[in-house]
C-alpha cells in the first residue's frame, strides 16, 4: 500500500499558462506504476493545456472543481465539477480556462505518461 498527499507528487508548475500539476502515480512520480498514471491539474485565469495527443494513451479527466472549456477534435464545449471526460489516442484536444474561471482535476492516463507519447 502507498500512501501521498497531492502536494507531496512531483510538482510541475506552468507560469506561462497559469497550470499546476501534480504527478502522484506512475513510471517516475513518488507512486511508481507500470500500469497508469494519476496527476492532479489545476488551471486558473486564463490556464491552457496546449492541443496535444497521444498516440497510445487514453486520458481520463475527473473535473473535481470548477469550469472550462475543452476542445477535441475541433468540437469546443464545457466541462465541469462532477463530470468525467475520456479522450482517446490519437484525439486532439486542449483546455483552457477564462479569466474568471478555474479547473481542477485528476488526469489517469493509461498506459503511464511517457513524454515520448505527447505529441504537441
């Protein structure tokens, strides 16, 4: 069994785009695993996730606060606190928030992340 709280994975801070994410599990966060990956990402004023895709991996985003707007493949809408969104390999999406608005939530991607898979 492991045991972590968020603010104890490995922080990656993205000044530019307002982002914070916290890597709990997989192949190079405090929680190792072979199997998935779980971070926990937070976007405020104006935050942007970049478009991007995977070529093998399947995010699974579980907003646990807040609002923003998600694009996947060229379809634009809303996501919120509550509601859990799966994006596919090789789906283009992005997310972005306004300037009044704020995101939070975990990302489990499966496999792992591998920057080798992020393909911007």
């Amino acid at each position: 069994m492991d045991k972590l709280k968020i603010e104890e994975g490995n922080c990656i801070a993205d000044q530019e785009n307002s982002a914070v994410l916290y890597e709990i599990m997989g192949l190079t966060a405090p929680i190792h695993s072979e199997k998935c990956s779980l971070a926990v990402t937070r976007l405020e004023g104006k935050g942007l996730i970049k478009q991007h895709y995977h070529l093998i991996s399947e995010e699974i985003y579980v907003i646990t606060q807040g609002s923003a707007t998600m694009k996947v493949n060229e379809k634009e809408f809303v996501v919120c606190k509550g509601e859990t969104i799966v994006i596919y390999p090789k789906e283009i999406h992005e997310l972005y928030t306004a300037e009044n608005e704020t995101i939070e939530f975990y990302a489990i991607t499966l496999p792992p992340f591998t920057a080798e898979d992020f393909i911007n």
